[in-house]
C-alpha cells in the first residue's frame, strides 16, 4: 500500500486496534487519503471577484450626492 502510494522507506509502529495488519492497512490508507485531501495553491480553482454595487456606481453617487447639513443642539447640563 505505501508502495504503491510513491513512498519508498517508511518507518511504522502499531499498537492497539491498529496492531494487526487488516486494521494497519485501513489506517494507512485513511492516512495516505488524508493527504491528498489537501489542495496546495496550484491546485485552487480560479476566483473571480465581482465588484459590489457600492464599488461598481461610485462614479455615479459622487456626481448625484447632495451634502445635508444637520444642526445639532447640545443636550442640557444636568
């Protein structure tokens, strides 16, 4: 099993519900898939970021803004 995974020297020790060679066999696998679960960069598929609506009319809601201009009045000291 690891051979056929490309792997040439390999160090295993088992015990327990892994010690006999039906359940090392499972294990290894389980492990071997493991690793090829992991996507590296190279492997990610390409993002295409759209922009949000904000993004996309700031041309627009500069040129239509209107400045409003708000009085505050101060609360009264207690």
């Amino acid at each position: 099993l690891l051979m056929m995974a490309g792997i040439d020297d390999c160090y295993t020790s088992a015990r327990g519900c892994t010690a006999t060679l039906g359940n090392f066999a499972k294990a290894t696998f389980d492990a071997i898939s493991k690793t090829y679960s992991y996507l590296t960069p190279d492997l990610w598929k390409e993002t295409v970021f759209t922009k949000s609506p904000y993004q996309e009319f700031t041309d627009h809601l500069v040129k239509t803004h209107t400045r409003v201009s708000v009085q505050r009045t101060q609360a009264p000291a207690v």
